[in-house]
C-alpha cells in the first residue's frame, strides 16, 4: 500500500511539469527578434494583405487590420504587445483565439481583426492568428 502510493506520488510530481508546457498562448521563454529583422519571405499558397501596424493605426475605428510580426508580451488578462517593423500595438487576444496552439516571441505570426480607437491608445481585437 505505502508503496503504491509512493509510485502515485513520484508520478504525479515528474508528469505535472510536462502537462504544464502544453497550454496555449504566448510562451515567453524565447526572445523576439529586433524590428530591423523581421523578414516575411515567402510561407504557402495563402495570400493576404497585410499591412504595417504605423498604417493600421491611421484607420478608422472598427476597421478590419491584418498584421505581420511578433507577439512579444503579455500585459494581462488576454491583452499583449504585438510588433513589426513599423511600430508596436496593444491587441486583446482571446485564448480561444490560439485553439491550443503555442506562440513564441520569435516566431512570425499573421493576426487578423479589428481595430479599436475608442480606447487610447487604439488596440486591436484579434479574431484569427496564422502561424506561419
């Protein structure tokens, strides 16, 4: 008996760490690229238009935005900072947006959504992420 639970116990405690590795979202362990290195290249058949942040910034409120470039913060409860070349933008990500899927800071990710200038300053409600 005193042994099994010793198993149960040793178990539990060298799993738990490799079940923890798996939740979605933004993984900071890695640092992001410098702007000046951000570089889109060719990715797959999928073409869309994406635009610099510097550009999303000057739309009008409720307009659709579409991104290129890194995810690298999270400042709070489903809000973070992307960046590209151009500038950098606050946007609110749902964690059902990432659909178990994880993001590190160096990986080049497309987001799609809307931009918010009610706020100051303006944000970005995000409703699509493409990895790329």
């Amino acid at each position: 008996m005193k042994k099994a639970l010793i198993i149960a116990a040793f178990t539990t405690l060298f799993t738990l760490p490799a079940v923890a590795e798996d939740q979605p979202g933004l993984k900071t362990g890695d640092a992001p690229p410098p702007p000046h290195k951000i570089d889109s290249g060719y990715r797959g058949a999928e073409t869309h238009k994406t635009m610099s942040i510097k550009e999303g910034k000057e739309m009008h409120d409720g307009a659709s935005v579409s991104f290129q470039g890194n995810l690298i913060q999270k400042k709070g409860n489903d809000i973070y900072v992307f960046r590209d070349k151009s500038d950098q933008i606050d946007v609110v990500i749902p964690m059902a947006v990432f659909q178990d899927r994880q993001i590190e800071p160096d990986q080049l990710i497309t987001i799609n959504g809307t931009l918010d200038k009610k706020q100051q300053p303006p944000v970005a409600r995000i409703d699509r992420i493409i990895k790329e």
